[in-house]
C-alpha cells in the first residue's frame, strides 16, 4: 500500500512538472517578446530567414528593415548577417541580407556576411565564432518577438552578453499562439539536447 501511494505521488509530481515547466518556459517567451531591450553593443546580429535568389522573404526582409532603423540610431557600430543557403540556392540568407542592406544606405564596410547556419543553434555559433575572432563581447539579435528569448540564452551560454531588439512590423511580429508554442518546443529541446551538440531542425 505504501509503494502504491508512493508511486502515486511520483507519478502525480512528473505530470506536475509536464505542465508547469512549458508553461513557465512559455510565459518567459512571452514575457522577452514584449520586453525587448537593445543596449549598445559591439554588433548588431540579423537572424537569417529565408531568401529567394537574392531576394529577402517577408520575414527577412521586417528584420532587415528593423537592423536599419536601431544601427541609424547607434545602437553597435557593425551589423553582421547570418545564414547559409538551401541546396540548389545561387546565394545565402547572409549575403541576401548584407546585399539589401547596402542597397538600402548601410556602407559596405559596415556589414559583415557570415554565410553559414540553418537553424538557430549552428547560426549562433557560426557569429560567435566570429565576435570572438574579432574581440567582441556584446551583441543585440534582430529577430522575432517569440524568438528573441531563445536567441538571448543561445548567445548567452557561449559567453556573449545578448540583448534583442524584435521587429515592430512584418508577419512574424504579431504571432500567435503556434508560434509561441513552437518556440517552447525549441527552448526545451536546446536545453535538454542541443547543448550536448545535437543538431535541433528547427529554422528561426
């Protein structure tokens, strides 16, 4: 009896946990999301998105647009772009983005493309990779709201003090609950297995 109601009581604290961990994981996206903050730093970090032949999607294009209001106000002194290419593209969500940016009156010398990453995960550690190089130590992500929590704590983990500045327009800037749903699905799987180096297929 007394291992029965001891199970009982294992089993009632790990459905507990179940639905309390995400729904606080979930609370903190949303939280981040209507809390951004961008503090000045050494570089402004555009999150790749998709792009089509050169030409930034919807979603890369609001992030675009954002990086060059917040580096017109000095918020860093450089941008760096991120994202690699999908097999078959002629070009990459880091050189799409570093192309329009130029195009839009941001000098060349100023933009950084790091052609590299498909997901979150591999896209923080290729800039990462390249603040260190460099001797940067602060950045401010350019992504969306939902994203922005995930985004900070990846940055965070490889010893880079992170701030996020969310886009303001665009269709990713008001998302619903499928977007916060699926960024508490990819917050929990990073900490629980994309800090052992597997690679999560999520694209954000």
């Amino acid at each position: 009896m007394f291992i029965f109601k001891l199970l009982r009581r294992v089993i009632s604290f790990i459905l507990l946990l179940i639905i309390v961990i995400p729904l606080y994981v979930a609370g903190s996206i949303w939280y981040t999301a209507k809390n951004t903050t961008a503090e000045k730093s050494d570089v402004i970090l555009v999150m790749g998105a998709a792009q089509f032949d050169g030409r930034p999607s919807e979603v890369l294009l609001a992030r675009l647009n954002h990086t060059k209001s917040i580096f017109k106000d000095a918020v860093a002194p450089r941008i760096y772009t991120v994202g690699g290419g999908a097999p078959g593209d002629r070009t990459t969500e880091a050189a799409a983005s570093k192309a329009w940016l130029i195009d839009n009156g941001v000098n060349k010398t100023d933009v950084l493309a790091i052609a590299k990453g498909r997901d979150t995960l591999s896209s923080t550690k290729a800039y990462v990779e390249q603040m260190r190089k460099s001797k940067f130590s602060s950045v401010v992500i350019v992504t969306d709201p939902y994203h922005c929590f995930r985004a900070i704590k990846m940055a965070k983990d490889r010893g880079i003090k992170a701030t996020c500045s969310a886009v303001k327009s665009g269709p990713a800037a008001n998302s619903g609950i499928k977007y916060l749903a699926r960024e508490t699905g990819a917050y929990l799987a990073y900490v629980t297995v994309g800090r052992l180096g597997i690679k999560l297929s999520d694209r954000g």
